[in-house]
C-alpha cells in the first residue's frame, strides 16, 4: 500500500546490499558468457575437431537463443512470477554448462550453448526486473542500476581475460566449468534473499501466438545477422532470412494490436525515451562488442599474444569501465543521464578510433592500453546511463519487459557489430590477400577498417542518445502485488581464417 511517507533505503540495509548483489552476480555470469569462451575457440575447434564453419556456433549458438528467447522470457517473468523464472533459469544454465564442460562433440557442445543461452534469456530479464522494482527510490535506483551497468559494460572485459587465464591454464573445459559452482551459490541465494511470488490467476487468455510469432523473428534475426558474413549479405538465403524476420515482426504487430492480453503490450513504447535508449543501446553495442572481437584476433593472430596475455591486456578496460559507472551513478543525480550517454558514445568513439590505427608491429603501451582506457570511461558512462534511462517510468508490472526489451537491443546489436563488421573486415583482407599482401599486414588493414565503422557507430549512438529520457532517477510507484516483494528476513570466425 503506497503512503505518502518516504520510503526507506533498502539499499542501505545490509539485506539490500546483499541483494543488489546477487542480481548482479547473476547478470555479469550471463554477460561473461558471451565472450569468455572467444579465446578459446582454437583449442576447443582442435581437441573436438570442428569444421571451420560449424566453430563459430560455439559463441554464436549462445547469442541465438539469448537473444531469441529474452522478450518471451521478460514477459514471463511479468506474469508467471520473476523469482520462478529466475530460478527456473538458473537451472537451465547450470545443467547446460555441464553438458559443454563435458562434451565429447561438436553436436553436444553447440547444444549445450544453445540452451545456455536459453537460460540466460530467462535469468537476465527477471534479474533485471527484480532489480528495479526493489530499487524503486531514486537514489538506490540510480546507485543499482549503475552496479548493474558497471557489469554490463566490463563482463566482456572479463570474459576475455577469465576464458584466456582459464584455457591457457586448466585448459577450454574450465571455461563452462567454472559457471555450475557459481550457480549453485546463486540458486541458493535466490531462495534465501527473494521471496516466491503470490499464486498467480491461471493464464487461460496468454498470448501464444504472440509468443510464438516473436520469439522466430528474433530467433531469425539473430541467425541471419550470425551467418550474413559467411554466406553473403547479398546473397539469397540472407535476404529472405531478414526478410522473414521482418514479416514475422510485422505480423507480431499485427497480433499484439488485437489481442486483449498482448505479450507485449505496445503501450509500452508511449513510455518517454524507452525505445530512444534502447535503440542507442542496439548501434553502441554493435560497436562495442565488435572491438573486443577484433583486438582479441589482432593481439593473438598478428602480435602473437598467448590466450592469458591477451586476456590480461583487456584488464584495463575492466577497470576503467567499473570506475566509470561508479562515478556516473553519482553523477546522474544533478546531470541526468542524457548528457552522460552522449558524452561516454563520443568519448568511446575516440577510443576505438584510436585503436583503429593500430599497426602491424604494435606495442601494448602506445597503439591499445590509450584507447582502451578511452573507450572504457566511455563504455561505463554509456552502459550505466542507457540501463537507467530504459527503465525510466517503466510501471512494476511491465519491469520485466522493458529489462527483456534492453537486454534484447545487447543481443541484437553484438550479432549486427559482428554481421556487419566482420563482413568489412573480411572482404579487406581477402582483397589484400589476392594482390599477395602478406597475411598479418592484410588482417590488420582489415581490423583497422572494421574498428574505423565501429567508432562511426559509437558517433551514431551519441546522436540517437539525444532522445533519450534525461532521468534522474526519479522514483517508480511501488506495486504490492508484482511477484518481487523481499523478505523482511532471512529465511531463508576468427577473420584469421579467411586465409
């Protein structure tokens, strides 16, 4: 019952604490997964004997159903209940790490990541939507979503370096082994710091075709952007992939404008800046993920990296971006978050710019580490203020669509960085190839035409992000019944290969 009484912090309570800091926890495992196991692909293609084509399933087979899967899983978490669908993602992604971990084949492995990513879809959405509405206050709003954004904008940083520390040591297996202890710890945290929602009306009028309409055009999205730069954007099965996806989008529409109990209610882009932040989150990512991508191939395929000092060298970045988010979450209160959106896009496209002239014969000290503390205040200021800005105003009952609908732009916009970069970057370097152009001066030329569009992307962002809301982080009515009450205690394709 709202009373017009201030609310206390939670956030100030050690319990809040503790559970600003399991979600989290469960939003940086999902997030590291993207890319820790990048560094590792050669050996994993090695010891499982992988085709070429099919090794790129491993990292992209968890983007597809991440990505897929997230708005089903945000709205589920709506309706169904947010600590079921939390758990129920937990298990999922404990049991599939397992499976990677212990794969004898290619088959088992790509399965294994695409029902990781399956898991992650149901985690990240009811993490995010617990999150913010037990944060509701506006100075525990801001401080948690900046946490959350602080672990957005580093978990690939880390990714990198854990996946080389770990493939270079204990070897690629540790790399999905690590997550099953991890989760144990956060399934039994879940039930300890979360309290189970009220039994819910039965879903006898949920909308099906609406589910089913848009998970296969994200399903589809996501596969056509993955597989455009092997199989050609102008090639025939690309453009009936995307168009399909589009069609299936538009039916979606078509569906949730008629249906009285919508999956997606579209009301929900009326919400003041929502769909500005997300699409500034969608053309940033792309440019973001896309350089991770493209200095982890050019320090071990052109400098000669082993897979720890490449993943070291992205510790930088770790840091930059977590003290970023920090001191932004502060920042907010008297700035807004526009300003700081603009500003960390900018700023990060001068980063990656700067990386984009790297040389053949590049030092660590002069041509990466400047750009990677660049890109990284950036990163941090982008992410934090994105996170904060796509949740503005968003009502308790639709906090998990709008966390599906941000974690979604994530997805979408690594797979387009990708799809539309590695595209560029391998067209360059065959192009060189052919004119006989020895191979670590032809990928380089390659990667530096890719992180050139990157930083062109990150332009684009700054100037999408001008529509966003400027929040300060103004607090959101607090619903008694929305499934997210807390305990009162403890109760419980490597562009090498072009080649």
């Amino acid at each position: 019952m709202a009373t017009s009484s201030p609310q206390p912090s939670f956030l100030a309570t050690r319990r809040g604490k503790l559970t600003l800091t399991f979600l989290c926890a469960v939003g940086f495992l999902d997030f590291l997964d993207i890319s820790i196991v990048n560094v590792a692909l050669p050996q994993i293609g090695h010891h499982l004997h992988f085709s070429i084509q099919n090794l790129q399933w491993v990292a992209s087979g968890y983007l597809l159903t991440y990505g897929g899967f997230l708005l089903l899983g945000g709205r589920a978490a709506d309706l169904v209940g947010r600590r079921r669908i939390l758990v129920t993602g937990i298990i999922v992604f404990t049991l599939s790490s397992l499976t990677a971990g212990l794969a004898q084949s290619s088959g088992v492995l790509i399965g294994a990541r695409l029902a990781q990513g399956l898991g992650a879809a149901l985690m990240s959405p009811a993490a995010l939507s617990i999150l913010t509405t037990s944060f509701n206050q506006g100075t525990d709003r801001l401080k948690a979503l900046g946490a959350w954004g602080a672990i957005a904008g580093s978990a690939s940083a880390v990714g990198v370096l854990l996946g080389g520390v770990l493939s270079g040591g204990p070897g690629w297996r540790w790399v999905f082994f690590v997550n099953p202890p991890v989760c144990v710890i956060l399934l039994a945290a879940a039930f300890r710091l979360i309290s189970g929602e009220h039994r819910r009306a039965p879903l006898a009028n949920f909308d099906s075709a609406g589910a089913v309409l848009v998970t296969a055009a994200m399903l589809l999205l996501v596969y056509g952007l993955v597989r455009a730069p092997d199989v050609g954007w102008g090639k025939a099965k690309t453009i009936v992939e995307l168009a399909g996806a589009a069609v299936l989008f538009v039916l979606f529409v078509i569906n949730e404008q008629r249906h009285h109990n919508p999956l997606v209610p579209l009301s929900i882009f009326r919400i003041k800046g929502l769909a500005a932040a997300d699409v500034t989150q969608v053309i940033a990512v792309a440019g973001f993920f896309s350089m991770f991508f493209f200095i982890t191939l050019y320090m071990q395929n052109v400098l000669d990296y082993s897979p720890t000092k490449a993943g070291a060298a992205f510790i930088p970045i770790t840091l930059g971006a977590a003290a970023s988010s920090v001191v932004c979450s502060r920042v907010f209160e008297r700035t807004g978050t526009r300003p700081l959106i603009v500003g960390g896009a900018l700023l990060a496209a001068g980063g990656v710019y700067w990386l984009s002239r790297i040389p053949v014969h590049g030092s660590f000290l002069t041509d990466l580490l400047p750009g990677f503390l660049i890109m990284s205040f950036g990163l941090g200021a982008v992410f934090t203020g994105v996170q904060t800005a796509a949740n503005a105003g968003v009502p308790p009952d639709k906090a998990g669509l709008a966390a599906a609908l941000v974690n979604a732009s994530f997805q979408v916009g690594g797979a387009l960085g990708l799809a539309i970069f590695s595209a560029i970057a391998t067209s360059h370097t065959r192009h060189l190839l052919t004119e006989h152009v020895a191979l670590p001066k032809a990928l380089t030329s390659g990667f530096r035409w890719a992180l050139t569009a990157s930083s062109i992307f990150l332009v684009a962002a700054a100037v999408i992000a001008l529509r966003t809301t400027n929040t300060r982080g103004e607090p959101i009515p607090a619903a008694e019944e929305e499934g997210v009450t807390l305990n009162a205690e403890p109760t419980s394709r490597p562009i090498s290969e072009v080649a």
